[in-house]
C-alpha cells in the first residue's frame, strides 16, 4: 500500500513539473509575438461596413506609390492576408521583411477576383493608414528591424470614408 502511495505521488509531482515547464501549454502565440519579423498593431473601424465588401486587408509600401501600376507590384506582402473587421477594433500583425515603410495602410476589397494587375483598383479602396505621430496629416514611416517586429503601428478605418487609389496616385484604370 505504502509502495502505491510513492508511485501516485511521484506521478503526480512529475505531471506537475511537466505542467510547469510547459509555461501555459499550447496558447496560441500573440498576435505581435517574439518570432514575428514585421509589424503589429490595432485597427478601430468606424463606420457602416458596405454590403460589398470581401476583404480587408494591411499592406506596406517602401516608398510610396506613384502610379496604380506601384500600388500592385510593390505592395508587401504581395498577396495579404485578410484582417477581422466584424468587431469595432481588431489587432493584426504582418509579415515583411526588415526595412523602412513609408506607407502602411488598411485596404478594402470590394467583392470581385483579384488579377494581380493595375485594373485591380477598380475593386480596392484606402480604408485608412498609418499616420505620423507627429503630423497625422501625413503618413507615418515605420521601420521594421533585423530580427524584430515594429508594435504599436496602430490606426483607423473609416468604412464610410473609403478612398479611391486615384486620391493617391495616378492611375489609369478605374
């Protein structure tokens, strides 16, 4: 009896020195976790979300876009994940790599297929960017380090202020 009493415990302090070491089990790691190398951040949305809608999403620029033809091709990533936009506040995070980024903004996606080409800005609107801390008039330059994840790349989407690309640059296609 005494012999089982020893096991049962020993099982026992085992299991809870596994537990312990386990530093919270599988928790799903946070959005602007300790591997990530890019940026994070929290989107508040305002506004009346449109029936078309199909997607949002964050991109990230290098330099900012002067032609419709620079919205698509140098876009990062080159094809973005979508961010939750049902709540009034949501947090992301987006993969690129080190750099400085003169323009990151939120993107609305009206429903329609992509082509990965200029005539996608008839389907793709300016939700909102990322503004200068200093200036919010203009947009804020975030710089991703070797390694690391710039936090705090935090900003607005107004659904009810949705701006064409040709607000920003010269494009072509409508």
């Amino acid at each position: 009896m005494l012999g089982t009493l020893y096991r049962v415990a020993a099982v026992a302090l085992i299991s809870a020195s596994a537990f312990a070491a386990c530093d919270g089990g599988l928790q799903p790691e946070p959005i602007c976790g300790p591997t990530l190398i890019g940026i994070c951040g929290t989107i508040h949305f305002h506004g009346t979300i449109p029936d078309s809608t199909d997607n949002v999403f964050v991109a990230a620029y290098a330099t900012f876009p002067q032609t419709c033809t620079d919205l698509i091709a140098n876009r990062r990533p080159f094809v973005p994940g979508s961010v939750p936009y049902t709540d009034s506040v949501a947090d992301y995070s987006v993969t690129l790599p080190p750099a400085v980024y003169a323009w990151v903004l939120a993107v609305w996606k009206k429903t329609g297929t992509l082509t990965l080409t200029p005539a996608d800005t008839a389907l793709l609107r300016v939700a909102g960017y990322y503004r200068n801390p200093a200036d919010t008039a203009l947009p804020g330059v975030v710089t991703v380090p070797a390694g690391g994840a710039a936090a705090n790349i935090d900003f607005r989407v107004a659904f009810d202020s949705l701006r064409p690309a040709t607000d920003f640059v010269t494009c072509t296609a409508r």
